[in-house]
C-alpha cells in the first residue's frame, strides 16, 4: 500500500446544524470537527462542510473580533521576534519575490499593473520588481499600520478596505493579483475571491499560497477528539481549505489552474493530517485575555524601522535578475517535490491560476 493510501487520514465528526452557512457554498451543516477559543473573544466549532470540503469556525469571527486579536498576536509576535530575525525573514520575501518572478518570466508573463492583498512587509513584491522594473504596485489591506510602511518603505500605491468589501473602480485593472497567505484569515473567502476574480483581467493571473487545511486543522481536531477540550487560536486561522474544493471553487469564479501543488512535506512526515499523537495536539485553550495583554504590553513593542538598502545587501543580490541572484534563490525557494492538492498532503498549497 502506497503511504499516500494512508495519509491524509478522514476527519471523523458529528453533523450539525451550523450557526452560518458554509461561506463558499451556502451548505446548513457539516462536520464538527474542533472547538477553538479565539483568545477570550470568541468560542467557535470549526465546522467542515461535507459538500465543498472547507472547514471554517463556526459562528465566524466579525470584522472587530479579528481587528482585536490581530492586535494581540500583532504585540504577541513583536515581542518574540527580532530585529535580526524580522530582516531575515525580509531577505527571504525578497528572494521568494525574485523566484516567483522567474517563474512568471519562464511562462511567458510580463505583469504591469499587480496588487497585493495583505502585503505584510512588501519585501515580496520588492523581488518581482527587481525582476520586472516597470511594474506598477497596488498593496489593499485593512491595517493603516501596514500601508504606511509599505508606502514609506517601497513607495507603493496604497488602499485601505476590508478586502470582503467591492470597489468597483478596481474592475478589471490588474493582470497580476497576490494573495499570500492571506486567504486562511479572511471572514467571507468567497466575496474575496469573488472580487478578485472582478479585479483581474481576462488572462490575468492570481498567485497565493495558503496552508494545505488538512494539516493545519488537524492540532484543532486532536484536541477536541482526544482530549474533548476547546483549544487555543492565537492566531486567526479561520478557513481551513481542502485542495480540491479550493481549485473547484475558484473555477466557479473564472480562474483556470496554471500551477497547483503542495510543498514542504516535513510536517507531513512527522505525522500531521494522520498521526494521533500528544505533541501534535493544538494547546489546551487558556482563553488568553486579549484587552488586558495588549494594555500590559503594548509599550513594550519597540518601533522597528529597515534600512532597505543594508537588508538587501547581500552579495548575489547585487544583480537581483542575473543568473547568480536566481540560482540561490531557486535554491532556497523552488520545490523539487510537489504533489497534486487534491491529496491535501503537505504543508502549504501554491496556486497560479489564470483568469478567463
Ligand atoms: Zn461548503
């Protein structure tokens, strides 16, 4: 028997009758796979429709309720991480952007007009613009923090919309769209996508990376079919995606696989998505006061800034489209092996789709 007949292994729940309809395909019940408690803010199930295979808290989080434990985890992460690490992490944006530029180039595309939702630090598409100078850049996120610095930093075009929310003057304007890890966090996926798919000419493509939901849930479901016990989300993972429903869903909203496939299979082999063991159970929820540790802590967080210039200092970024820049950065970021998202193994899920 081939591992892949054994791995993933089928979530196993009562059905129920939902607080809300299943957000892509509209479905009453589903599958009660998990119990989180989302800081001490909100208790969700995490409910898995039967019919489109997502998985989603249950009721979800509202716009406010994700705003204040962004906010925590936001102070939470600040404090943990350092500035060597956040610029670390900078460079690997940076190379990541530069490969999947390379990639695009292989294919023939030549993007102008890209928007990003949920640019995080923007250092991403700074790779794609070393690759393509002439592009124009849009970044859309919720977060005026996260704007500013993506226009300080990289002099990007900026907007400030929850990204459920259609702004019609944005039909049909970009021919690259961007969503990394992103698509996990947002309340409504399905007006997301749809919007999207509204924003991206015909031929365009849409990029994103989004954790394999299998793998990703499979801590939540441990806990609640072990242990019974509500456990722990600090962070707002709140769409857990199966791989054939997502490639289905969005050919409903006009996008065409280019490029579909998992990678980073160490957690798959250290048993997530199929093995029952203790120390691949999600924390035993504490329900995590979110007010009184922002208020604690929120002095602590130091203003960090980035001289982009010293962050990209490293040699073979001197010429970031030659053949030495995009030699380590396939290096570090291509993926020898892949598999078909239809399996849901593996740790994160790439798609390039393209739009009809
Ligand atoms: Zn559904």
């Amino acid at each position: 028997m081939s591992l892949l007949s054994k791995i993933p292994r089928p979530l196993h729940g009562d059905v129920v009758v939902r607080r809300e309809p299943c957000r892509i395909c509209g479905t009453g019940d589903g599958k009660r796979i998990g119990v989180v408690d989302y800081w001490d803010i909100r208790t969700s199930s995490v409910i898995q429709c039967g019919h489109c295979g997502l998985a989603q808290l249950d009721p979800m989080l509202t716009h406010e309720e994700t705003a204040k434990g962004c906010l925590a985890y936001y102070i939470e992460e600040s404090l943990r991480v350092t500035q060597h690490e956040h610029e670390r992490n900078l460079v690997r944006n940076y190379r990541r952007g530069i490969h999947f530029a390379h990639t695009l180039k292989r294919r023939g595309a030549n993007p102008k007009d890209v928007l990003e939702i949920g640019p995080g630090s923007g250092y991403f598409l700074e790779g794609i613009k070393a690759v393509f100078p002439e592009i124009t850049i849009t970044v859309m996120d919720v977060n005026k923090e996260i704007l500013d610095f993506n226009a300080q930093q990289h002099g990007y075009r900026t907007i400030q919309a929850t990204l459920e929310e259609h702004n019609a003057s944005l039909d049909a304007r970009f021919d690259l769209i961007i969503a990394r890890d992103i698509l996990e966090h947002v309340v409504d996926v399905a007006a997301v996508i749809k919007n999207l798919s509204a924003y991206c000419r015909k031929g365009g493509l849409f990029h994103f990376i989004t954790p394999n939901g299998h793998e990703d849930v499979w801590k939540h479901y441990l806990t609640f079919t072990d242990l019974h016990e509500n456990s722990e989300l600090l962070i707002n993972h709140v769409n857990y995606f199966d791989g054939k429903g997502l490639c289905d869903f969005l050919g409903t909203q006009g996008f065409t696989p280019v490029e579909y496939y998992t990678y980073r299979f160490k957690t798959s082999l250290k048993g997530k998505g199929w093995k029952r063991a203790a120390k691949l159970r999600a924390a035993v929820s504490k329900k995590l006061e979110a007010d009184p540790f922002v208020n604690d802590r929120i002095h602590d967080v130091q203003e960090m800034s980035f001289n982009k210039k010293k962050v990209l200092s490293a040699w073979y970024l001197r010429n970031p489209d030659g053949t030495l820049a995009r030699l380590v950065c396939a290096f570090h970021h291509g993926y020898l092996l892949t598999l078909d998202p239809f399996h849901n193994v593996g740790h994160e899920i790439h798609g390039i789709f393209q739009r009809n």
